[in-house]
C-alpha cells in the first residue's frame, strides 16, 4: 500500500445514546492520494453513516470512538469550527438524492458559487464565473442557461451533475460520494460517473464512492472496503476482492451484481396444476394501446404543449410481462398513466379486455378500477404513514365495498401471505417496516382486489440489490400463481431482464424497438437500444467473475 | 407522476391578478350584503337614537318625516338594491349623525388605521422573524426556552393589558413617548407595538416550526457540507423555504389586525377607523357601518392577492399547475 494515505481510518464508531445498538463498530478504511475507494456493502451497514462522519456532519448527540487521520490531521481531535473550515473546501460531499439535495428556491449557480463565497476564495462576481466553468466541467453543456433555473426545472441527471459541480467548487482534495448515481437512469448514470470521473482522476483528488452496486465499483474504483453491521470485513484492491470473495457478504454482492443477472427468472411455486393451465395462444390482450399519443398542454400562452407519448402500440397478455425502458423523460409513466386511465389519451385508444377505457362508466368503470392496479417506485411514500400495513392492504376493499369485515380480514391474510408478510408485520406502521416490506404491503394492497394487470413502476428500484432480487423474485412468482399480466416500467435493464417476455424501449415518447426481451437486449437492433444496453454498470468491462451460487429466496 | 411545468413568471403573475380581481367582485358584494343584514339585524332604531334621549316623548310626525328623509320607510329589499346600486358607483350615502358623505368620513379616518395597520404588521413581521432565527441559532438552553414560551406569550396578553403597561413604563415613567393622542411617528410607536404582538407571536411559531423541521432537509445538509456556518444556513438556505407559511398566516391576521384597532384606539385615543366603527354603531348610523365594512372587505382581498404575488417571487415552484383527469 502507497506510504501515506490521504485519509486512514481506525476502529470509528458511531452511537447514539439511547440506541439499542451502534451504528458503526469498527471501521477501517485507507484511502490512498489520487484513488477512488468504493464503499460496498447492504443497506443498514452504514455506509451513509461513515460518509458523513468523515465529513463531519453527524447528528448533535452522536458519541464518535476511534481515529480519523485526514492529510496528517488528527480529524477526531478538531472543534467544530475547524472541522467547518475543512467541509467545502477539502472535503466535499455528494449526496444521495439529487432530487432534494438542492435548495429549491436558490438558482443553480447560486449554489455552486457558494463553496467559493464561504471560505473566502473568489468574489461574487469572480465567484458566478468560476460556477459557468464548474457545471461545463461536470458535464452540462450550456452553464448559462443551467446556471439561472432552479433545481426543479432540470432533470434528475442534470441536478446530479449540478450537486458535482457544487461539491468541487472549492477543489477539494477529498470527495465523498453517497450513491451519488442510484436515483438516475442508466443512460444519466454513466454519464455522471464519467464526468465525475474525469474531474477526480488525474488531478490528484481522492473519492470514496458508496455503492451497493459491485459492477459499478470494479468499473470505476481502485479499492474496496466492504462493510456489514457498521464495521470493515474485507478490503483490498477492488479486483482481487470481487474475484476473490472471502467474506460471505461480499460474494452476496458480487451475487447481486447486475451484470450477473442476465436470465428470466423462473416462478419458485410450482406452474398451476396442469387442469386449470390455459393454452398461451388462446388468451387473448388483456390491455392493447392503438396508435395512442399524449400532449400536455400546459396553461399560460407561452407553454410549449409536450408530446409525452407519440403514436404508440402496445399489448399486454394474460400471464405475460411487457418490459417499458427508456431514460428518464421518454414517456415511461405517462404510459402507465394511460393504461390506469389517469390520463385520456390525445388520439388513439386504450383498450382493456376489447374494451375502450375512453367509454367506460359507473359500474364498468368500477370493474375497470379493481382489476387494474399499481404498484409505485417508492413503497414508503406510497403508504399512509398513519395506517398500519393490514388496514393498508384492507383499504381497497374498503373503498370499492366488495367485503365485509370478517371477508376482508381473510383476503389481507391471503394477500400478505401471497406476499410472504409475516402476520406480525399487519400490525405495524411504515416506519416501523424495512424498505422491502414496505414494497411487499404495496404489491399485497394491490393483490387483494384480485386484479388481472399489474402496472409496476419502477417497483424494485428504490431498494438495495438483495432486496431487490426478491421483490422481483416474488412479483414473478405471484404472476405465474395468479396468471397476471405486468407492465414492467423500469430504467433498470438487468431488472427488465429478469422478468419481462417482451420489451418495448421510448424515446422521446416514440417506440424505437419492441420484440422478445432476449432478443431486444441481446441483440438491440436500434442505435439507441445498444446505448442504453452498453450503459449499463458492468457492461463494458463485464469482468469474468466467479459464479457464487447464493439462492435469493427460498426454496 | 407530476405534470408541474415551470416558465414564464410575468405571464403567471397577470393571470393571477386578472383572476383575483373577477372574483373580488363577487367577494365584495358578499361583504357590503352581510354588512347590510347586520345592521338590520342589530337591535335598535336609529331614528329613535337620533330624536331622543331615552322615554323622552317623541312627536309622530316628525318622526316619520324623518324616517322618510333616511330613507328607512322603505321596504328591505327596496332599501337594499338603492344601497348596492349607489355602491357600485362608489357613493355609500351620507352619515345618518353628520350628514357628512360616508366617503370622505372613512377617507379622514383611514390614514390613521393603516398607518397603525401597516406599522403593527411589520413590527410584528419583525420581532416574530427574529425570535424564530435566534432561537434556531442560540446554543443557550435558557434563552431557547425563554424564545419558545414569548410567541405563547405575545398571542396570549390582551391589548388593552399589554397598552396599560406599556403606558405606564414608557410614556408615564419614562415619558419617552406622548401617552394619548400623539401624531406622527413617536405617537405610533406604543399602540403599534401593542397591535403587533399577535402577529408576531403567530409568525414566531410558525417560522420556528417551520425552521426545526427544515433543519432534516438534504439540502441543508448539503449547505453545511459546503462549509457553511450556522447563520448562513438559517439565513440563506432555510428561512425562505420556511417563509411561505409565516407569510400566508400573516395575511390573514391583517383582518384581526383591523378589529384591535378597534380596541387599540380607544385606549391610546388616536383618530381611526375603530373610533369611527364605534361611534357608528352606538348610533345606528348604517351607511357608515355598511361602508367601512365595504372598505375591509376590499383590504383584506387586495392583502391577500398581494400574499399570493410575493409567493411567486420567493418561490420559483410556484407556477400555473396543468392536471389532466
């Protein structure tokens, strides 16, 4: 190992008082001058807390035990002002979520100035200049415009960009990096990486880059340490230490990985006995979009109207999974708008079971509302926080009065069984559930009413990659039980992979490619398929790992 | 899924105004209505207050000549769209004791309320932002919960209690400021700083709720990342996000506002609208009554378009919002 490293840690922990265990119990990482340390690990094993440790910004009340050496300085022995002077301008953060990171009320290039303004080093005007350079540099082509708007008029790649460009204001010598790609699509997500990767490597500068994501790591980090349970188990060069697992968890992630998820994942239930099994030709589309186009027409003269969705055709079959992909603004969602009948469509019709949803009224409607059914990217956002899971996954029925209270408490059992949620769980509040619990109250809330289309959007991509593997695991699971069809939006090709029969990929709300999902992502035949394929972290490099076979549920 | 879409401000901005003002129309006559029923409805009989003085004995005729002279022999509705007609042109009659027109009565009087009006909001605007700010940023355990308990406090105390102390202190103890009557801005200072408490107690709450909550935000964790000191998050990062609820409260106070004036200027004995309301009502005099109210009403609609506009200058979210059903 290089003689001294920028920033080493010894034994770090972190506890509250009052908690029923630390958050960290011994973490030890070194971080080499000029390299990229990826930070691995599940969710809970307190990555994010260690991120925020080395800059300092822990909650008031946190005990903080063991050693951090930054450059030679005894960070562990600094006052808090001291630490202050070090945050921005040596040690700058890249937070997790774009989305919210940014002040909304503050332009861009107020923000990315700020670094500068706050420890004395340029000028306001000397200061704004230096903000156009820094948001060029981070990858967004016209820095004046970007500069003037506000976080919400830029999309989810742009803002992250924006944050990169705001931590490097100041140059600082170390960049901690949080998932700071989880929350953007592929496409987005590869650039943010390169762009982040040419502003840190070759100028000397160190990155600690969290991910969960082992391909990401192996692609753009030099080191590995891996943390279970708030401590170091394994480290090393990151190669070495994804070909050469020694610690279990860190062949779960190399398991996990996206890159070694190529195959349709296969039901674990038995296929219905073979008396009920219906012949695949004989059933017929259950939702069918015909030459179907969106334009929002926003108020106010001067609005451009936004053609979200243009001239697409589409079908979903009883017991199938039609894939949507696309990046982030490709008219994904309003896709499922159109198919939950949220939307009307400009031209064209949706159709559900030959029907037109344009026509459909009071009771057929109503029909039309039980048997399709939602299942949202953000599990916990979708639930009432103040409703526990059983009265969640009971709200539908209530809602569309199709039980009374003795029939409804047996359906949530069935559901939350169907789910695999322990009984236990019906009691408790979302914020007493984990991330995937959450999602499984979500898809059991929509299973109760004994749908037969599922619109799944983005359902796995808020959780880490274990988690993840079984809510996919199990929404395959449940369709080859109940013979559901699933529209599958997702910006997660290997997560389409896994389960799609077909795949339909947007642009620009047009459909550039639609056929069988192997052969659409094996073989994309559109310029633009292959991009969103090669963007994929793990794709390019696809280093020959050894297959560790860890079972992802069970069995 | 959101369907939000941000651009042109000015455009957003002339909507709003255009809008508002359809609606106020229908606003006021609502306002002038109610006012015109309330006086009716109030037990008494101005013509009575104005012949005599309790029992004396009062001639018929001349009764009725005057019941006609006001205009009172007529029947409601009759009265009532004369009084709408004359009030679209602006002209609320003359004052049944002066005979003065009502106009010119509210415009002497108005001056000294808003003034009053306008000073307590600010100062109120002031202290509250203030407490909220110091007590995110003091590291004094005293003096934060000393700042938690004065908003209690300032919306708790009565006005004519907090004048009577204030009197006492500032103008009889110390004789800083005249005690009754004075013009100018030394004669505002007292019973503005009197009117102003509730506000600031309301805006002291709301803001240093809304600062506590803040202080969880990503983006100001993000603000401390860069380096920045305590004040500087408070001040630049947090206070506007959290602005727009205090902003909105304190809209709405201005009509509570306009009824301690009431209170306000018969202790400290300034010239006002509230002196007028009074003197109105003991006598019955309905075109004033019916007239000052008109004149509240349209205030508290232009605050309230006012609260709206200076949203979309601190909030860059707020835009024309398209939702398709």
């Amino acid at each position: 190992m290089s003689p001294e490293p920028l920033l080493r840690i010894r034994g770090l922990t972190v506890s509250y008082p009052g908690a029923e265990r630390a958050i960290l119990t011994g973490v030890d990482l070194d971080a080499p001058a000029g390299a990229t340390v990826a930070v691995l690990g599940p969710s809970g094993a307190g990555k994010s807390t260690l991120v925020v440790a080395i800059a300092g910004l822990l909650p008031a009340g946190a005990r903080v035990g063991g050693e951090m050496w930054f450059d030679g300085v005894a960070l562990h022995r600094l006052d808090e002002g001291a630490r202050r002077r070090l945050r921005g301008r040596h040690i700058a953060t890249i937070p997790q979520d774009p989305a919210v990171a940014l002040n909304p009320v503050l332009p861009i290039g107020v923000q990315v100035a700020e670094a500068l303004l706050i420890h004395g080093m340029a000028g306001r005007q000397q200061a704004a200049r230096r903000a156009l350079e820094l948001l060029r540099s981070a990858g967004l082509p016209d820095p004046e415009t970007v500069a003037a708007r506000y976080p919400h008029n830029l999309s989810g790649g742009m803002r992250q960009r924006a944050l990169v460009a705001c931590a490097l204001a100041a140059e600082p010598r170390l960049v901690l990096a949080d998932e700071p790609t989880s929350a953007v699509d592929a496409v987005s997500q590869a650039g943010v990486l390169d762009d982040l990767a040419s502003v840190t490597t070759g100028t000397g500068r160190t990155l600690i880059l969290v991910t969960h994501d082992i391909g990401l790591a192996i692609e753009r980090a030099d080191w590995g340490v891996v943390l279970d349970q708030g401590r170091t188990v394994e480290s090393g060069p990151i190669r070495r230490l994804a070909a050469a697992a020694q610690h279990p968890v860190t062949r779960a992630l190399v398991a996990a990985a996206p890159h070694s998820r190529t195959a349709r994942l296969r039901p674990r239930t038995d296929p219905a006995p073979s008396g009920t099994a219906r012949e695949p030709a004989e059933t017929g589309q259950l939702l069918r979009l015909e030459r179907v186009s969106v334009v929002y027409r926003p108020t106010g003269r001067r609005f451009e109207p936004v053609r979200a969705v243009v001239e697409v055709d589409a079908h979903v079959r009883r017991g199938e999974t039609l894939g949507v992909v696309g990046e982030s603004g490709a008219g994904k969602s309003t896709l499922a708008a159109l198919a939950l009948r949220l939307v009307p469509p400009t031209a064209g019709r949706v159709l559900f079971d030959d029907a037109d949803l344009a026509g459909l009224r009071g009771s057929a409607l109503r029909a039309f509302r039980r048997r399709a059914q939602l299942v949202f990217q953000d599990a916990y956002a979708a639930l009432n926080p103040q409703m526990t899971a059983g009265t969640a996954i009971a709200e539908p029925l209530r809602a569309l009065r199709l039980a009374n209270r003795a029939e409804r408490a047996i359906r949530v059992r069935e559901a939350a069984d169907l789910v695999g949620l322990p009984a236990s769980t019906l009691d408790r509040r979302p914020r007493e559930l984990s991330g995937g619990e959450c999602q499984r109250v979500v898809l059991a809330r929509a299973l109760v009413l004994r749908p037969d289309l599922l619109i799944c959007d983005e359902p796995a991509s808020a959780l880490d990659a274990a988690m993840q593997a079984q809510v996919l695991q199990l929404l395959v699971d449940v369709q080859a039980e109940l013979d559901l069809g699933y529209l599958f939006i997702s910006h997660d090709l290997a997560a389409v992979r896994q389960v799609a029969d077909r795949v339909l990929v947007l642009r620009h709300g047009r459909v550039v490619e639609q056929g069988v999902a192997a052969d659409v992502l094996e073989r994309p035949a559109h310029a633009y398929t292959r991009a969103l394929v090669e963007a994929t972290p793990g794709h390019r490099t696809a280093p020959k790992l050894p297959v560790h076979h860890v079972p992802t549920g069970g069995m | 899924m959101s369907w939000a879409r941000s651009g042109d401000r000015s455009g957003i901005r002339s909507t709003m105004v255009r809008r508002r003002l359809l609606s106020a129309v229908t606003v006021l006559i609502g306002v002038v209505t109610v006012a015109f029923a309330v006086v009716h409805l109030i037990p008494g009989d101005p013509v009575q207050t104005m012949l005599g003085t309790g029992g004396a004995f009062v001639d018929p005729a001349q009764e009725a000549a005057l019941r006609h002279e006001l205009r009172l022999d007529r029947s409601l509705p009759d009265q009532y769209f004369a009084f709408l007609a004359s009030a679209a042109r602006g002209d609320f009659g003359t004052s049944f004791q002066t005979g003065e027109p009502v106009t010119r009565l509210i415009a002497e009087a108005a001056p000294a309320s808003l003034s009053l009006a306008g000073a307590a909001l600010l100062l109120g605007a002031l202290i509250g932002t203030a407490i909220a700010v110091l007590s995110r940023l003091t590291d004094s355990r005293v003096l934060g919960s000393v700042l938690a308990v004065l908003p209690v406090l300032a919306m708790s105390l009565p006005a004519y209690w907090v004048a009577a102390v204030l009197l006492q202190f500032f103008s009889f103890r110390l004789g800083l400021v005249p005690a009754l009557g004075g013009t100018g801005i030394r004669g505002l200072i007292l019973p503005a700083l009197t009117m102003s408490l509730p506000t600031a107690g309301v805006v002291a709450q709301v803001l240093a709720s809304g600062l506590r909550a803040a202080e969880h935000e990503s983006y100001v964790l993000m603000a401390r990342a860069k380096g920045a000191t305590r004040a500087r998050v408070v001040w630049r990062h947090m206070l506007r996000n959290t602005a727009l609820p205090a902003i909105t409260l304190t809209g709405t106070t201005v009509g509570s506002l306009l009824g301690a004036a009431v209170v306000t200027e018969t202790i400290f004995g300034r010239p006002g609208l509230g002196r007028l309301i009074i003197t109105s009502l003991n006598a019955h005099d309905y075109p004033v009554i019916q007239g000052v109210a008109a004149v509240l009403g349209a205030t508290m609609i232009l605050i309230s378009l006012l609260v709206d506009l200076l949203f979309t200058y601190l909030d860059p979210r707020v835009v024309s919002t398209a939702v398709w059903r």
